[in-house]
C-alpha cells in the first residue's frame, strides 16, 4: 500500500459506511446512532486499482480532553498525524454545522492534504449542502453516496490529484496486455480534451450476443477475444491497448448485460459487477445493440445507466450487414434512439458490421465527437448573456404569486458538463422548466449528444443578518 488515507468527520457523516465501501467488505458497524465508531480502525482499501491503507476514525467532537468523547477525538487526531491525507466528509443533506467549521480549521493546521467529500448525495436532497460546502475553503467538494457507491469515479480522481500520481500509481512492470480490468486515472477537469499522452477510455457495453468482443477485434486487427455464438462468453472485463488515428485507446470488453432477475450464478455476478465499473471509469461508452432486436427493455436500462453515471454515450446498431432496407430501418430506429433515449438530446447512433468493420471510421468519428462535448467547458459571461436571454423569452412561472427568479449561472466542472444555477427559491421550480433550461442551453452551445448536470441552489442574500436601520 502506497499511502495512508484517514477518514475524518463529525458523527453520523457516513464515515463507516465509506470504509466499508473502500474495503469492500462490512468490517466497520454502521448504525444511525452517532458515535457507534470509538477506535480508529485500519484495512487495506482500493478504488479500482488505486490501492492505500484506509483508518477508520471515531466522529470528531468539541469534548473536554479527559471524557471518553476527548479520548475518542485524541484517536481521530492520532489517525489524523499517521495519514498522509485525509477525507473530510460532511452530511450533504443536513448541510454544515459549527462542529464542520470547528474541525475545518482543525485539518487546515494539520497541513495533511484535504479532499472534502460530500456524503449523502443521492437524490436532490443534498444540492444545498454540497454547495454550502465550498464555504470551507477545501475546493470542488466530491458529491458522493457511500451507501450506494455513487461518485466513486470522482473520488478516485481526487484523491490522486491530491496525493500525485507517482505515490497513487508507484512504477511497476509493465503488465501485459489484456489483464482483467485495471483502475484508470482520469484527466484533471482542466486537461485538454485530446491530450495524446493520456489514452481516451472506451468501454464496449451491451446485452449478450450483441457483438461486443467482435466489434474489438475487428478494431484492433486480430482475434484478441474469444467469440462465438454463445452468449456470454466474455466474463472479465478485458483491457485492450489500440491507436486509432494517432490518438491511444484503451478499449474495455465487458461480459454481456443481462436482466437483475436473471443473474444468478456467482460468477456471472461478478461479471456483471465487473462491467459495471468499467462504465464508471470510461470516459466514452460504446453500447452495442443487436439491428436485428433493437432498443429492448435491457437497452434502455443499460443506456439509461450509463447516462446516469454522467459517461459520455455513442450507439453502436451492430449486424447492419443482416438489414436488407437500410435506408428506411436507420429512419426507424433513429426516431426510436430519439424516443426511447429523450434524456440525451443529439444522441450518436451509428450503424455498424462488426464482422467486416463496415462503419468502424464512422464510429470512431462520432465518439471523437462526443468526447470533445463531454470536455467541453464554456465561459461564464456567455452563460449569464444566455440566461438573461433565456428568461426574457420564457421567464419562469409564478408560485403562490411570486415570481422565481435565476440569478446567474457558472460551470463548475465538465466531464460531463455540470452548471450551477442560482436561483431564489429552487424548491420550488419546476421539473418541466429545468428540462427547457437544459435543452435551451444544449441547443446554444451545441452539447449535443452528452448528459448535462444541472443543480439549482439558493443564492446568498447579501443582506441577511443585518439590522433594519430606523429612520
């Protein structure tokens, strides 16, 4: 293990619930009560294939020196000396309170590099602490749901921007090609989208029997995978290293996708598993449909999961050699793509034979294409100019006779495209009128084809806390 990383928080953050998470295995008690964590506790942890050591700590509080609450702090403050850098996390969703200032401070003397984890992130409720958050002056916090596993892509990538990637990755052998799959470091949010020195990561994902493994070998020019009429074949989720046009790729093959319900065998499983996590550490995802069975309940779910984890999508309508009318199918099934996939506006789909490599330069253009979008990061001045112009033509509705108002708008990070919006009460906006701001704002600044985040947030009162002077 290359370094030590120590969870730090107040009570009932969700600290225990992370270690277990990064441990992969329920070595810490997790219960609703505050304090249930007294003693640090250590295990080896792992995000992918970025391996440390992880301490588990009791949850920080303001307690004189002698009670066991002082005791348990000096524990998390010993934890806090030994690591050599430290998770702070807060509840996103009961936003901050003074103990998470009181300890703020108390990391910032330590001088351990900080990354600030927003626990609790899943579904809205927590938009208002994770922006809250920034207050603390540790920069972009990382919106995580340690009980669901969400965001763990994200904190990857922050712990190795703040740890550097000589002590996250420490050399090693060349390993060869084809392992089962291995961690990536993700670009930094400001890294050129092209950078030819880092390989683009694509993932091929699908239901069984849809092509997958085909579809690699024909890109990479030999039989690197086992195919076959079988389903199923493919279990690991394999690494492949390719250049396609000066640009280095690395292609990962996934088993076959198959309903919840009808994953039953452990090894198919963790097959499954294994794909999964493939698709949250891919920065393009190929998903590859089978023309002759097309847009299928597991598609959608597939394509929907892929959105959801923020990757940028491309559509592969693979044995488009068996399709007789192909003018008039393609017509079809890009009507259904537009239908059936309405979260992503400008969705790519592109028929292919991955037998023969027919439409393969076609393919590769489109994910070009949507991976320049998924990095695409645009000013803030034409954003407000954009807002501005926004309301004037459809300001938003009215609510108990008050008019919502948007303030202003920024991007805080890309990879995919997220933007913030200030807004006087957020609450109470309508879902319908987020999708007009995001379909507005996809149309303005061509973000086609790429899933668009957008969080509201209540801007500050300026004002607030202030005495009214008397006249």
């Amino acid at each position: 293990m290359g370094f030590t990383t120590a969870i730090i928080g107040r009570p009932n953050v969700g600290k225990s619930t992370l270690f277990n998470r990064l441990v992969g295995k329920r070595l810490a008690l997790v219960d609703d009560t505050p304090g249930v964590t007294r003693d640090r506790r250590r295990a080896d942890a792992s995000i992918a294939s970025l391996e440390f050591e992880v301490i588990d700590t009791a949850g920080l509080e303001e307690a004189d020196p002698d009670s066991l609450e002082g005791r348990m702090r000096d524990q998390t403050q010993k934890a806090i000396d030994e690591a050599d850098i430290c998770l702070f996390l807060i509840d996103a969703r009961t936003g901050l309170l003074p103990s998470d200032k009181f300890f703020a401070d108390l990391l910032r003397k330590s001088s351990k590099p900080v990354v600030l984890v927003a626990n609790k992130m899943e579904g809205k409720t927590g938009d208002a602490g994770y922006y809250d958050a920034f207050k603390l002056g540790f920069g972009d916090p990382v919106p995580l749901s340690a009980e669901h596993g969400q965001g763990m892509a994200d904190l990857h990538d922050a712990i190795v921007s703040a740890v550097g990637e000589d002590i996250a990755f420490p050399p090693e052998p060349d390993e060869l090609m084809g392992e089962p799959l291995e961690e990536l470091e993700e670009d930094p949010e400001v890294a050129p989208a092209y950078d030819p020195t880092r390989p683009m990561k694509i993932a091929i994902v699908g239901r069984p029997n849809a092509g997958k493994s085909t579809l690699i070998n024909q890109m990479v020019g030999e039989e690197r995978m086992l195919t076959g009429p079988e389903a199923g074949i493919t279990r690991d989720s394999i690494s492949v290293d390719w250049e396609w046009q000066g640009r280095t790729i690395k292609l990962f093959d996934t088993a076959g996708m198959r309903k919840k319900a009808k994953v039953q065998e452990k090894l198919e499983k963790l097959s499954v598993s294994d794909g999964l996590r493939a698709v949250q550490f891919a920065e393009v995802v190929i998903i590859v449909l089978d023309v002759t069975m097309p847009f299928e309940k597991q598609d959608l779910q597939i394509a929907d999961l892929v959105i959801r984890e923020g990757r940028a999508p491309v559509i592969a309508l693979n044995k488009w050699d068996l399709v007789e009318d192909k003018q008039e199918t393609l017509k079809e099934l890009l009507l259904q793509a537009k239908e059936h996939v309405s979260q992503v506006k400008g969705l790519k789909v592109v028929p292919i034979a991955g037998l023969t490599g027919d439409g393969l330069d076609r393919l590769m253009k489109a994910v070009m294409e949507v991976h320049e979008v998924w990095n695409r990061r645009i000013a803030t001045a034409p954003l407000n100019r954009w807002l501005e112009a926004t309301q004037y033509h459809h300001p938003p509705p009215a609510v108990a006779g008050r008019r919502i108002k948007l303030k202003y708008v920024n991007q805080p990070k890309t990879r995919p495209p997220t933007f913030m919006v200030a807004c006087s009460r957020p609450e109470k906006l309508p879902t319908s009128y987020e999708r007009y701001l995001v379909n507005s704002l996809r149309k303005e600044f061509g973000l086609e084809g790429t899933p668009i985040r957008m969080h509201m947030r209540k801007g500050d009162n300026p004002y607030a806390g202030r005495k009214r002077r008397n006249n």
